[in-house]
C-alpha cells in the first residue's frame, strides 16, 4: 500500500490537476471540457484522499523491536539495574500483545479503505481521459478516427480493471452479496 499512497497517488493527481488547468485554458478544443474537468477534479479528490489514509493508517503498522527501541531509555545496557532492564523487557511485549493486535486492525481498515479511494481515483482519472480524447465536433477525417480508438483503448482498460477488482473482492468474500456490500462500507 505504501507505494500506491506514497508514489502513484501523488503523480496521478498531479496529472489530474495538471490536466484541468490545460482544459480550463483550451476548452475550446476539446469536445466535453466540463465533464472532463469534473472527472478529473473527483479523480484528484479520490487520489489525495488515499494518500491521506495511507499516510493516517501508516502509524499504526510497526514491529515489536520498534516498540522496544522507543520506550527503551537511551543509557546502555550495561548502567541499567537487573530489575529495570527486566521492566523493559517485559514492556514491550505486554504493548504488542495487548494493542498491536488492535493497532494492525486499523492499519488493514485504513489501508484497505485506500486502496478503494485509489481505485476510485484511477476510475474517475480513466473517465477524464476518455472525455478528454473525444475527437470535438469539428475534428474529422483520421484524427477523429483515431482519437476515437483512443477513447475505445481507455474504456476497455477501464472494463478490464473493474473485472479484476470485481474479481478480488468476490474472491475475498466468496461471493457472498452482504460480505461484499460490508466490504465496500467498511473499506476491509
């Protein structure tokens, strides 16, 4: 997920938002600027939202020796008494036992929530695209030709990917319509 809320997300609504400031500039040229613009605008507000729920979920994914290094006090070993280091020892293993459970919880609900504000995102990126190679009224001959397979190439990827995350989400859940219906509520 790191690299889907850290690195993908930020480029694609950066482009989302690139894109808008170009179809504000030239919407003369385009066949349907203001779909295009809402799509992107919607596609860069699903974009910054994983990003904002990866970067809250992230804190509540850490290991144990995290754990131990940040409540261990920064004198040596060697200065601490047997009953003190026993304390540490046992601190951070009453900490994971107790609350790491719980914490990694709400690290899968965080992160899977966005995944789906990701794919969200991707979606509403693919309709902009779309909206955006539509050949405008005035194109003719090969250009609109082509640029109507554009629009064609970016709507069977589209498909494509709505199979696939129908297909994971079916697979997760064995199909079960109330699990799937949770699953998208809950973001798990």
């Amino acid at each position: 997920m790191d690299t889907l809320g850290f690195m993908a997300a930020p480029l694609f609504a950066g482009a989302a938002l690139a894109t808008i400031g170009v179809l504000g500039a030239d919407s003369d040229k385009f066949r349907w600027p203001a779909l295009s613009m809402l799509m992107l605008t919607l596609a860069a507000i699903a974009l910054a939202a994983s990003i904002q729920l990866a970067l809250r979920g992230r804190r509540f994914l850490y290991s144990a020796d995290e754990v131990h290094s940040l409540v261990a006090p920064l004198a040596p070993r060697s200065q601490r008494g047997d009953r003190e280091q026993e304390e540490l020892d046992e601190l951070p293993t009453d900490f994971t036992t107790e609350l790491q459970a719980d914490d990694f919880d709400q690290w899968l609900t965080m992160s899977s929530r966005a995944a789906w504000a990701y794919q969200t995102g991707l979606v509403l990126l693919g309709i902009g695209l779309a909206s955006i190679l539509a050949p405008p009224v005035t194109a003719g001959g090969s250009d609109a030709v082509l640029r109507w397979i554009s629009v064609g190439a970016v709507l069977c990827a589209l498909v494509v990917h709505a199979i696939l995350l129908v297909r994971r989400v079916l697979r997760s859940h064995d199909g079960a319509p109330i699990d799937i219906v949770a699953a998208v509520i809950t973001g798990r």
